[in-house]
C-alpha cells in the first residue's frame, strides 16, 4: 500500500499541474483576451502571477515531503558539485549584463521570475519531485517520460488571443517534452536541483533574449 501511494502521489500531482497549467495560461486569454505571461509591466502583478501559478504548487510539494517523509536531499537539495552550479549561475549573470537592459523592471523578471520561479520552481515541481519519485519506482527512462509529459502537455496548447481560442501546437510540445527528459537526465546525473535549475534557467533566458532580439 505504501509502495502505490509513493507512485500515485506524483502521478496525480502531475495530471493536478496540468489541470492547474491550463486553467491559469489559457482560459484567461480564452475569455478575456489577457495574456497573464504577457503581464510584465508591473512587478508587483508580475510577483503575484508566479506566486499563484509556481509558488504555490512547490509550497505543496513541500508539505508532500513532509507528510511523506521524504528527505529534501531526494528532490535535489544537496551540496554536491556546488561549484558546477556557482558556474552556470555566473553564465546566467553574464548573459543578463550582456543584454544592457538594466531596468528594475527586467531585473525582477529575470532574476526573480525566470530565475526563481520558473527554473529552480519548476525544476522543484517537474524534476525534483515528479520524475525522482517515479524514478524511486521505475527505470528513467519511463519515469523521465511520465514527467516531461506532465510538463509538455500544457503547453501542447496554444491561444490565439485575436480569436480567443485555443489551438494545438505540435512543435512546442515535441520541445517542451525532449526538454523535459534533457533536463530529468541532468538532475539524474548531478543530483542537484541547483545545477538542473541553472541550466534550464540559462536556456529559458537565451530563449526569451533571442525572441526579443530577432
């Protein structure tokens, strides 16, 4: 009994983010025309968005692993090869001077948000909690496939905000989802949140900066 709730719990956790994914990204736009990951001319509305939509599904995973029992080393939180981390953390810095865009504004969105929340918050939620559980259970493969479902099916939904109705991207979630098991397979290999959190963190804001530049 103890073994089917350690698997179920991150399996329903997962399909719960989906849900939660969904209705916070896209019903919005869907009936109101507003873009919530759009919204980045306020840090205050900019904080609240990631609290609701990051913040709190980690507060969650936390309170898991308390009730659970399960050691914070398993999700990741551990002092090994903090050097590696400290290094892609500096490439993370270096790519920020090297945009010259130093606004408060652009500083709290991509330190706090993209940085934050959006890497080592869903570093926590798709790596460090669903794919190390599942992984405790199964091979990593299948475990690192289970998750980067959870996490690329959300976004296999795009909105047309003209039209206000959502379509199918094939592409994103193609990408999302071999991003997610590159990812599974980093922290697999590092053990560190850290290192797993950097990287996607770098290449989330290599992303944006070439969207904004080309």
């Amino acid at each position: 009994m103890a073994k089917l709730k350690r698997i179920a719990s991150p399996l329903l956790f997962g399909f719960g983010m989906m849900i939660y994914i969904f209705l916070i990204n896209y019903i919005p736009i869907a009936h109101t025309g507003i873009d919530v990951n759009a919204i980045n001319e306020s840090i205050l509305i900019r904080f609240l968005i990631d609290i609701i939509g990051i913040g709190l599904p980690v507060a969650v995973i936390f309170l898991i692993a308390k009730k659970q029992n399960i050691p914070l080393v398993e999700l990741g939180f551990t002092k090994k090869r903090l050097s590696l981390a400290f290094i892609l953390l500096g490439i993370f810095v270096a790519v920020f001077i090297f945009d010259r865009n130093f606004t408060g504004l652009n500083f709290f969105t991509t330190f706090v948000s993209r940085l934050i929340f959006l890497s080592i918050g869903g570093a926590i939620i798709w790596r460090g909690y669903i794919f190390t559980q599942l992984n405790k259970k199964m091979g990593f493969i299948l475990a690192a496939a289970i998750a980067s479902l959870f996490f690329a099916i959300p976004f296999f939904f795009g909105v047309s905000i003209e039209a206000r109705a959502i379509y199918f991207d094939l592409l994103a979630f193609i990408a999302l989802f071999l991003l997610g098991i590159i990812f599974a397979f980093i922290l697999k290999k590092s053990e560190s949140i850290w290192i797993t959190g950097f990287a996607q963190a770098i290449f989330l804001h290599m992303h944006f900066l070439i969207i904004l530049h080309v």
